[in-house]
C-alpha cells in the first residue's frame, strides 16, 4: 500500500494529515503523522498565563480520520532511499511532506543562557509560569521587542514590571511603522520601561547585565529574539531563505516525492511576498501539501496554494490588541475591539477533534481568511 509520511504535529503537521485524509477519500492510502508529543500545541497562546489550555491532544484529530501517528524525532531523512529515521527506526514513503516548523534561535555564547526562559514550546511556557507563581513585586526583562516579545511583555505586565530590550531602536521594528502608535501607546499604558539599541550580554540569579553595561533586576529573562526552520530542511536542500525554509513551487513541491508546509517552507504569498511563520500561514499550508502528497499517488488533480490575504493580530495585554490588514499592516482595530479579534482568532485556531466529518471538511477549505474589517476611509459615512 502506498505510504504518505508527515514529519511534524504542529498546525502544518496536523493539517497536512487531515488534507491527505482528505485527498484519500475511499482508497487505499496509509498516512503516518511522526511527531514526538502527544499534543498540537497552539503557540500562539503561550504568552497567557495558563498555557495548558493552549494544547490539543493528537489523537482526537488524527484517530478520526484514520492516520497513524508514531511518537517519534526523526533525525534524518533520506530522500534516495526515501525513508526518515525516527528514533533508530526506519520508516518507509512514497510522498513525504516536511512540516517540521521552526524553533526559536539561542544565544550563542552568552553567560547564563542556561537560565534563560521561553515562550518557545509548552514546557518553556510551564516553566515561566512556575517561576512567577505566587512572587510579589516581581521583575521580568524581555528580549526581543518583535511580535512574540511585544505579546510577553504586555501579558507579564499584569503579573510583574517589565523592562523590554531589544537592538532595534524601535519596539515592534518587524512590524513596520503603521502599529508604531498603537504599540508604543499600549506600552506605556501598562507602565513597560524599554532599554532599546541594547540587548543582554549576561545573565545572573536575579539580574541581567545589558551592553550598555547597566545591571538591572531580573527574577526572569525571556527570550523572544528570532525564529528559524527546523534543521531538517538542510537535508531537503541546499538552497535555503534567511530563516532556513525550503523553496516550493506553487503545489508545495520541493522534490519530485517531497512536499513542505508549514514554517518550513519558503511559499510564495503573492507577487512581492513570501509567507510568514504564522498560523494563518501554516494551516493552509498543511492543507495544500498534504493533500497533493496524497493526490500525487492516487492520480487526483493537485491544489494550488492561494493563501487569504495577509493580516496580523497582536494581543497587548491590559492595553488591548491590535488587528491589521496588508503588508504594510494598515491598523484597523485597536484597543477592547482589537482584543475581541485576537481573542476570536485564538479560539479559531483550534481544530475540529472527534468528528472525521469536521476536521475533513476543515481540511477542504484551503484559503483561509480572516473577516474583513474596513479601514475608516472605507466605512460608508452616517446619515445625518
């Protein structure tokens, strides 16, 4: 029996698998999902306070639709031979579709990165949490002011004071200058101080030492600076982007039996654009790829990849959330109504579970768009 494997339980895992179920239908068609965990864990949540509310267990999604997951870290794949080794163990494929993500870019070489804390994964967003649990006048430093750091420093600011460092003289530099003013409005509405064109160069029990050369208090250090793709698209390619993602065409092609989604893959978005590693990226992503690994084999026509068009949510805290639309990030909701969308957005995000039904039908919906919200120019004028 031919035999689609999918690298990766993340949101391009998951619905790589869901949109190869799909692509199946009636025929005979194996489809593994090799992951280490249990559960998808939805990263854009782990900056609450209560992170496990942000996990969904794997067999509920996958048992429905009939794919198999083996509990696994592959460490190589061998696209000769194609088979991917995972844990020692070899597994066999005829289509296989990378959808590995990415992981947040360590320090290297800086003292005390061994006390660092994340927001990266589960257990680094659990850790965090244990370590504010129950301190009274506690102080954080944050590193990276880009949208992960933006989103930390503002939920942490109910629970500690904040100092946000990033090498940018800018906070939210990566988001250009169109939420500039909302951003720095919300910061100082919840009282977090910034030490921007620095970063840290050491840190200690309880404190933090900026290449400024000042020492500041730190009961916690959190790490928000950069994001790359799993190393495993090295072994894809030889001709990888600057966040280390494996060129697709327009069907999520890399190689003539491999497909890639998901932060792993470097997508066209449209003409000037590439996707970014988001979500609203991932899931069709996911959706696309699986289903053409899977068409491939079964002789069914393939989907093309025509993602929705580009939005960004950010939740700040006490002061709100913003929600843009465009490339240039056109602000159209800020403040309690940016909030509702990010909180709207978050709840989307989950996928469909128990119901083979559901999660197919999910699968099939393949250009993924947020509701528009008109720019004020845009809104028809009241009468009167």
């Amino acid at each position: 029996m031919a035999h689609v494997v999918i690298i990766g339980g993340g949101f391009a895992g998951v619905w790589s698998a869901a949109g190869a179920a799909l692509a199946r239908g009636d025929a005979e068609l194996r489809i593994t999902l090799v992951a280490p965990n249990d559960h998808l864990v939805l990263r854009p949540r782990l900056y609450e306070p209560e992170p496990e509310s942000a996990a969904v267990e794997l067999a509920r999604f996958l048992g429905p639709i009939g794919v198999e997951h083996v509990r696994a870290s592959v460490s190589t794949i061998d696209t000769a031979r194609r088979v991917v080794v995972a844990d020692g163990r070899e597994i066999g494929y005829d289509r296989l579709v990378l959808a590995a993500g990415s992981g947040l870019v360590r320090p290297g070489g800086l003292p005390g990165a061994e006390r660092l804390f994340d927001i990266d994964t589960l257990d680094g967003a659990r850790r965090l949490t244990e370590r504010l649990r129950g301190r009274e006048d506690s102080s954080v430093v944050v590193v990276g002011a880009g949208f992960v750091g933006l989103e930390a420093a503002t939920a942490l600011a109910a629970r500690a004071r904040v100092l946000l460092v990033d090498r940018s003289r800018t906070a939210g530099s990566p988001l250009g200058p169109g939420p500039r003013e909302e951003i720095e409005s919300a910061l100082d509405e919840l009282g977090v101080e910034r030490r921007l064109g620095t970063t840290v160069t050491e840190v200690g029990d309880g404190y933090a030492v900026l290449s400024d050369g000042a020492r500041v208090e730190a009961d916690a250090v959190v790490w928000c600076v950069g994001m790359r793709a799993s190393e495993l698209t090295r072994q894809i390619s030889d001709t990888l982007d600057h966040l280390g993602r494996v060129p697709v065409d327009r069907r999520l092609r890399a190689l003539p039996e491999v497909f890639v989604a998901g932060d792993a893959a470097a997508a066209a978005a449209d003409a000037e654009h590439q996707v970014t590693q988001s979500c609203q990226h991932a899931i069709p992503l996911g959706r696309v790829a699986g289903y053409n690994a899977a068409a491939d084999l079964l002789g069914k026509e393939p989907r093309d990849f025509v993602p929705g068009p580009y939005v960004t949510c950010l939740d700040l805290g006490g002061a709100g959330g913003l929600f843009t639309r465009g490339w240039d990030r056109a602000v159209l909701a800020s403040g309690a109504d940016g909030a509702a969308v990010k909180k709207w957005i978050n709840e989307v995000i989950h996928p469909p579970v128990d119901d083979a039904s559901e999660i197919l039908a999910a699968a099939d919906q393949i250009r993924v768009e947020i509701p528009f919200f008109p720019l004020p120019e845009e809104r028809p004028t009241p009468a009167g």
